[in-house]
C-alpha cells in the first residue's frame, strides 16, 4: 500500500467512512423497519419489500453481515488514515490520525447516518436490500461460520436462538395502545370501532341484554284478535311466542312468516305454533365475542339469556352486539328509554335502564360497572330505596335530580349542564 499515491489514498479513506456510514444506517433501518407495513408491501409483490423480508427472517445472518462489512471498512480505514499521517506527519502523526479518524467515524459513519436512519427507515432499508442480499450470498461462507461461532457461545450463556421465531406478535393490550396512539392515522370514530371490539371479550351478554320485563312477545294465551292488534304496533321484526309466561316458550317468530299465514287465511294458533322456530338459549356470562361468532356460526340473531337454573333474565340479540361496536344505530322507539337527550339549558335528560357502560362511554365518565348493570339499579343502590320524584343528590360527585319514577323504576333523571355536557361524546346518542 506504500506505493498508491496520496490522493488515491484520501479518496480510498473517504470511500471507506461513506461504506462505514451505509453498513451502520443499513442496521438501524431494517432493525427500525415497521414490520407490519413491510408484510403488506410483500403482499403487494414489491421486489424490495421481498428482499428486506427474506433477510430479516434470520435477523443472525443479517446483523452478522453487516457488522463483517462494517468492521472491515473501519479496520481498513484505521490502515489507510496510519498510512497517511505516517507520510504526512512521520510517527507523531499516528496518534493524531487514530484520534481524528475516531471523531469521524462516530460524526460521519455512526451517530448522523444511524438517526437518520432511524427518522426515516422506509427510506433506506428497502434500497439498501439491492446491496446487502448479493453481499450476503457473496460473504456466505464467512457469515455462516460467524454465525457458528456465536451460537455456540449464545448457548453457554444459557440462550437459544429460534430462527422462525417471530418477533412482531403482539397482546391486545398492546394493540389497544397502539389504536389509542393512531390518532394521525385513524379518525376518532374509527379508533373507537376498533377498541369497542377489542373489548367485547371484556363485555357478557347481561351487559347488553333486553331485561325480561322489556321482551316483547305473543302470548297464546290471549285472543287472535287481541294477538292482531298487537301485531299492528309491534316495532320488532322477530317475536317470541309464549303462552301465559316467559317460562312456557314456544319458539321465535318472524313477522314476516305471520303476516304470510295471514294472508292465505290460515292464521290462527295452531298455524303460529307450526311456523315458530326453536328457541335459542345463551348462558349468562358468556362474552360477546363469543356469542357474536356463536350467531355466525348458527346463523341466529337472537338468543334467549338463562341463569343457572335455566330461568330466562333477558334476551340479546346480533344488533345489541354490532351496537357495542359501532354505536346506537337502532330505529325502535322504546330504545329512547335508554338514550341521551339534550336539553336547551344545556342539561341532560337520561333514560333510567340506560346501561352504566354505555353512560360511561357517552359522558366519559367512570361509574361502576361491576355491580348493577343500569343507572336505575345503580341509583337504588346507593340511595337503599325507592326515590321519589324530585330528589337531588350528589352521586359520585355528579348532580343529578330524578325526574319520573313509575312502577318502583327511576324512569328518567336530569343531569347537571356542567356535568353533562364537559366531556360529553353523543356520538350515536338523540339530541
């Protein structure tokens, strides 16, 4: 090397640090590489994104290659820089140029080229893989015996390493802070939808369910005429059909079946027995994942809820769970029971058999949710009795005066403006 001209020798050392400089961002950038984006340009077909994946499923043989390539140009640029101030500076120059040159390969070849890597990894990762994946097969033979070589002494340290391990699994609690975060990227609206059916495992059907004393049905026990009179203000498309009480079941009902009995003049209570379909029963405590892959897979869209000892507490259907998801979307009047209604002072006006979760979603609030599953139930609780028509008081540091109470049940109560309407989200809700 003494006989290669200066010039030459400077241009070699500038060479050498720009190399250095590509072989440290290389490893930041495809370590810093968003795996998830990087599967969808794979699923795209884009040779790049295909390259950068192959390499980084053994992540060994990558971090192997880049640091063989990276120390040999440091090693080589140490000799070159010597080789320089020996000729420039004689012997006094040699600590000089070790100093220099470590201050530029930290500046130029590691500290710039790793943070920019690390801003922009998309940038350069996937040109970068047109270098690398020749390199790697070139250097094979060196690669593979330092690989060797290191996962012997991984194994005396008491690691192993899994080549097909894959390192971009996550839990749903991750998940949920990565949507929480997603902001720039999903609309608020969206972000919520995602959370909400990350959170049906946490949600059982009591929590949603129509309470036993709503259900609407037939009751065979009453007259056809009675039982057509019904039918001209019913609101549901699907119908239980029972006689005397919820605890004689016949079968479900579609409106649609009924109104083709009548038509052909057949209707009586014979033929709605014939043409009722089996019920459908959902033990309580089940989660609502699990019920709504249960609809899927009967082809059902309402279930009947039973105890323990089998008696029925309530009835849940697809819409209550697609409802935790995407928000009230339902046209049935007696659902105004349990919404939101905004008033012009700026108050709140609430249904009592609102749920404590769908209050605590709407307002922001916190309210139990362990116990009872509405604010009525939750009301009575804390007050140990039956309020009258009027009252005030301060539940869970919120105002709230009841306004209507009937049949031992808070109807409907009155929420303060300040504390309505602070947080407020009526996303879904009547206004």
């Amino acid at each position: 090397m003494n006989h290669l001209p200066s010039l030459f020798l400077v241009v070699l050392l500038v060479i050498l640090l720009l190399l250095s400089g590509l072989f440290s961002s290389s490893e930041t950038a495809l370590m810093s590489l968003n795996r998830y984006r990087l599967k969808h340009k794979v699923s795209l077909g884009q040779r790049s994104a295909l390259l950068v994946h192959r390499m980084l499923e053994r992540p060994d043989r990558l971090i192997g290659l880049i640091l063989l390539g990276n120390n040999f140009v440091n090693v080589l640029a140490s000799m070159v820089a010597t080789l320089l101030a020996y000729r420039f500076l004689g012997e006094a120059g040699i600590p000089l140029a070790a100093a220099l040159l470590t201050m530029g390969i930290l500046i130029f070849s590691e500290v710039t080229p790793k943070t920019m890597a690390a801003m922009a990894p998309d940038r350069l990762a996937y040109p970068v893989a047109y270098f690398l994946w020749p390199l790697m097969w070139l250097l094979w033979p060196v690669v593979w015996l330092v690989n060797i070589v290191a996962h012997f002494l991984l194994r005396l340290a008491g690691f192993r390493y899994e080549a097909n391990k894959d390192g971009t699994t996550m839990t749903a609690d991750e998940l949920r802070v990565i949507l929480n975060e997603s902001e720039a990227i999903l609309s608020k609206r969206h972000s919520r939808m995602l959370l909400s059916i990350l959170d049906l495992e946490h949600v059982t059907v009591e929590d949603i369910m129509v309470p036993r004393n709503e259900i609407v049905g037939l009751d065979l026990a009453h007259t056809l005429d009675e039982i057509m009179q019904q039918l001209n203000h019913v609101q549901h498309t699907r119908l239980l059909l029972y006689e005397n009480n919820f605890d004689q079941i016949i079968g479900l009902v579609h409106v649609r079946h009924i109104l083709k009995i009548v038509s052909q003049g057949v209707f009586n209570k014979s033929t709605l027995r014939e043409i009722a379909q089996d019920s459908y029963y959902v033990p309580e405590g089940t989660p609502l994942n699990v019920q709504m892959l249960n609809f899927q897979r009967l082809r059902r869209r309402l279930g009947l809820v039973v105890d323990e000892y089998g008696d029925i507490q309530g009835l849940v259907t697809l819409e209550d769970i697609l409802e935790e998801i995407v928000g009230e979307f339902t046209t049935d009047p007696a659902s105004h029971q349990r919404t939101l209604q905004r008033q012009p002072d700026g108050s709140l006006l609430v249904g009592g058999r609102i749920s404590i979760r769908a209050l605590n979603r709407a307002l922001n609030w916190s309210l139990p949710t362990e116990g009872p599953r509405t604010l009525n139930g939750l009301l009575i609780e804390h007050l140990e009795n039956i309020p009258e028509p009027g009252m005030k008081l301060n539940f869970y540091g919120y105002e709230i005066e009841i306004l209507k109470v009937e049949d031992n049940i808070i109807k409907q109560v009155r929420l303060s403006a300040h504390d309505a309407l602070q947080h407020a989200n009526f996303a879904g809700y009547q206004s």
